[in-house]
C-alpha cells in the first residue's frame, strides 16, 4: 500500500529525469482507482463503518387443541408440565380440571404421551432429589416476621382493604339492626313519615327517647294513635282544659300498654334463652410438628385459629425456596390471621376471597409454595370449607366420619399449590358446606396427618380422649401420626397410594411417611 502511494506522489511531482507523458499519468491514475477499490474490499482505510443488525422475533406456533367444547379448549403444556390444561378463550381463564363434566375425554398422541410423561417424570426425579436430607440446605431459615410489616406499602395496603371489608360488615349489621326495630311494632310503619327520625330524637331527648320507644311498641296501638297526636302537637297546641281531661281519662281507663307489654318481656326472655340454648360454642386448638430434620427452623406448615374461623397451610418440600425470606405458607396464616376478625363468621366465598388477598400479598413477598385449608363454623353450627391440595377436613360424630373434604392433586405427590409461580388460585379449590351438631369433633390436619393415618385409626384415637379437651385431642393425633411416619412396616394410606403409582420406595406397600404434621381440633357444644 504504502509502494502505491509513494508511486502515486510521484506522479504528481515527477522529478527532472523522468519524463512526464500523459500515458504515464493516466496510467497511474489507473493504478490509484485499482487502489482506491482494493482498499474499499478490504477495510484498509480506517473510516467509520455502519453496521445493520437484524433482528429475528419467532413467534411460537400455536399449540394444537386436542378438544373443544363452547369457549373452551383443550391444550398439552409441552415445555414445562407434560399436564393437559384448559383455556376459556373468551375470558382468558385456565384450568387444569375439565371445566364441565361434559367436557370431551382427550386422547394423546404416541409422541404427545412420550412428551407428557418424560415432562412428569423430570418434575419428580427433581422433587426427590431436593427431598434428600443430605442436599437440604442447612442455610435455610425462617426469619420471624416483624409486627412492623403492618406498616409497609403492601401492608398498608392489605390492611386497608382489610378495614374496607370490616366496615362494610359493620354496615349490613347496622342496618339490619335498624330494619329489625323498625318493623317490631304492629303499625310501625303505617306514620313513619309523620314522626321524628331516630337521629333527632336521640339528639334532642336521649334518656327519655328510649323509654317512649319501649312503651310505643309495647302497646297494640301506641303507634296508631301517639305518633298522629306527636304530628297534631306539631302544628296546633291543645287547650289547656282538654289535655288535662285527657290525663284524667287515660289515668283511670284500662291500659292495655301494661298486657302487652308484660307479655312482650316474657316472649323476649323466652326466646333469649332459646337463642342461647342453639348458640353452637366450641373448644378449638391447634399442634404442629415439624419434620425431624427441619426442627432447628420450625419445618414448613403452619396454622391458625382465631374466634370461628381456621386453616391449614402445608408448605410444599419440593419448591424452589430463597434463604432469608418468609416461607409462603407461614405467610398465609399470618394474614389469614391478619384480616380476620374474632367475630367474623365467614361463608365459602369470602373464605375464597380473603385467602386470594392472603395469596396475592405472599406472591410478592415470600418463597417457596403452599397448600390451604380454611374453614369457619358459625354460631348455629354450619361449617364452610375451602380446600386447596392435599390437606384434610373432616368431621367426626360417634364412631362414624359424616362428612370428608376432597384431595385435589394435579398427579401423584403433585397437590394444587399456590404460589407466585402456580397457576392454581384460591376459586380452584374444592367447597364443603356441612351442618354440625353438639358432639361433633373438626379435625383439620396436613397430609402429615392422612398420609399415615387411616379413617379407622383415627375414630379410634379420638374415642379414647374425646372427654378430653381440644388441645389434648390434637396433641394426641399428632404423636401418632409421627410414631406411625417413622415405622416402615406401617400399613399406612401413602404406601398404599404410592404403590399404585410405581414408586420404587414402597414396592411392597407398607411403611410410613416422614413429614412436618399439623393438625386442628374442633369441638362442637
């Protein structure tokens, strides 16, 4: 390069011996475009280069819909599960349950079925490698959380929605309260809109407002005729003369306030005590116990119980946990805790609703995941359940069990969860409404519990310490589902399960399950 340059040079200044025709000089113009052009191909030039990066976005195909029913569609989830799920195209909601019992039975493919059940057994090959006390991480704890998380955004937040729902309750009662009185006197509301309403009257005579208000309602036509004579006192004031004519009258006539109002103190005690009598009162407690090699940390279920209501929260093994962060199942029994009030006594929906709060708020702020039960039991015995995995709720009366919530399991040792993660939300769960008596037992527990104790065992274990009080009964069943976990002889309902299923640990069928237990007792009276 640096040879044709000098040439080039030369050209222009051509010394005196050399001659300077005009084909020498074209020829080396020549030679200067060759290298002007050999420069450009090869990048000789040290100019400022452009360069046009294309980028390519593949868009993932559609999957193939293996069956159709309405608005909704059956799919495989090729990439992470090897599960069927089901997608409602018009509202964007997914299931893993056939939304209608109706629905088309879905068959796979040869390749489909080599996909789903190599996706399935990758997910438990991982769950029994992370279950191996030798890879737990003994790093792992559960930091207590601080009665300051109250007061942070997402606290805040919680809370207030919290005080929103309490007041909204507070206002149904009030104004069922309100209805209630106004609609107890015969002729209550035949001239409402002719009396004062309560808030003026309460404003102007306190005291005495309430003993008018008694002796109004009390009579058969106290509401009939004192409320007109309240509206003509209003306008026109009555001669002297007439109203003690009046007084004198009604003192010597047969007042018919006095029967009435004798006979509605007597009903009013009377159904007082009715109502005591049919008030359902409870004896609730609550045991855990962790896995034994979780103890240091205090294992992964957690509980609680407070006033009427109550839940189970099983934290599973086999998610993906970050240290120094609160579990998510300790975290939903917190808040569950949280926003309940003692008095609360809460229906299958509002169960759903407040452990979506609960979920939402442990999304963001703990690890790992969860199953749940919760459940309220109001005061004339009618029990609510809401159930999101493996955990149990059943009721015991006598020597039999009346009434069992449902498992729901993705496949085997795959319970729906919730979690950030998750797709299984509260309003997936299974509901049970279920009327109790006095003498009924509750018995609330993790699959600690069930997994290792049959229905049988457990009438047996209850019968001999049901004079006993809640707290001895679910310390009781505990200890034994933890003697039963650690004997690997036990007939136990897991082994059974698992056998089923091909798991190579229980091939004969026999032997129990080590696991954290927790369990609630309920006791009707």
């Amino acid at each position: 390069q640096k040879y044709y340059v000098k040439l080039v040079i030369h050209c222009l200044l051509p010394s005196k011996k050399e001659a300077t025709t005009m084909t020498k000089v074209m020829t080396l113009f020549l030679f200067a475009a060759v290298l002007l052009q050999s420069c450009y191909h090869t990048q000789a030039f040290l100019l400022p280069q452009t360069t046009t990066t294309t980028t390519t976005t593949r868009i993932q195909s559609t999957p193939e819909p293996l069956g159709e029913e309405g608005c909704w569609t059956a799919y495989l989830d090729d990439v992470n599960t090897g599960l069927v799920y089901y997608f409602n195209t018009e509202t964007g909601e997914s299931a893993w349950t056939p939304p209608t019992d109706t629905f088309p039975s879905i068959s796979l493919s040869k390749d489909q079925q080599v996909i789903a059940t190599n996706l399935q057994k990758n997910y438990r090959d991982k769950k029994n490698a992370k279950q191996q006390p030798q890879k737990e991480k003994s790093t792992t704890t559960e930091p207590k959380k601080d009665d300051s998380d109250s007061s942070s955004v997402m606290g805040a937040f919680f809370g207030k929605k919290k005080e929103e729902v309490v007041e909204e309750a507070k206002e149904e009662k009030v104004a069922a309260t309100a209805t209630k009185e106004d609609d107890s006197s015969l002729f209550g509301n035949l001239f409402a809109s002719s009396s004062p309403t309560k808030e003026e009257k309460t404003v102007e005579e306190p005291k005495k407002q309430v003993v008018d208000q008694q002796e109004d309602d009390s009579s058969l036509f106290g509401n009939l005729f004192a409320r007109k004579e309240q509206s003509a006192s209003a306008v026109v004031a009555e001669p002297k003369e007439e109203v003690e004519r009046k007084s004198k009258k009604e003192d010597t006539g047969f007042k018919m306030a006095d029967i009435f109002k004798s006979k509605k103190e007597t009903t009013s005690a009377t159904e007082g005590a009715a109502a005591a009598a049919t008030t359902m009162q409870v004896d609730m407690s609550a045991y855990v116990l962790p896995h034994p090699a979780k103890v240091r940390w205090g294992g992964e279920d957690a509980v609680f119980c407070k006033g009427r209501t109550f839940g189970v929260f099983d934290g599973v093994s086999g998610a993906e946990k970050l240290d120094g962060i609160p579990l998510y199942s300790v975290t939903l029994a917190q808040e569950m805790k949280q926003m309940i009030d003692a008095s609360d006594v809460l229906t299958s929906k509002e169960l759903t609703q407040q452990l979506t709060i609960a979920a939402e708020y442990a999304d963001r702020s703990a690890t790992g995941a969860s199953t749940a039960v919760v459940a309220s039991l109001s005061e004339k015995g009618e029990l609510q359940i809401l159930n999101v995995g493996d955990s149990t709720c059943m009721v015991l009366r006598g020597d039999k069990v009346v009434s069992k919530t449902k498992e729901i399991v993705h496949y085997f040792d795959c319970p729906y969860q919730l979690s950030e993660d998750s797709p299984d939300r509260p309003k997936d769960g299974t509901k049970l409404k279920f009327q109790c008596q006095s003498g009924d037992i509750i018995i609330m527990g993790s699959d600690g519990v069930f997994d290792n104790l049959d229905d049988e065992f457990l009438l047996s274990e209850v019968s001999k310490f049901s004079t006993q009080r809640a707290a001895v009964l679910a310390r009781k069943v505990v200890e034994a589902s933890r003697r039963v976990s650690l004997n690997d002889q036990a007939d136990t309902p897991y082994a059974k399960l698992a056998k089923r299923n091909g798991d190579p640990d229980y091939e004969d069928g026999v032997g129990g399950k080590v696991d954290d237990v927790s369990c609630i007792i309920v006791k009707c009276t």
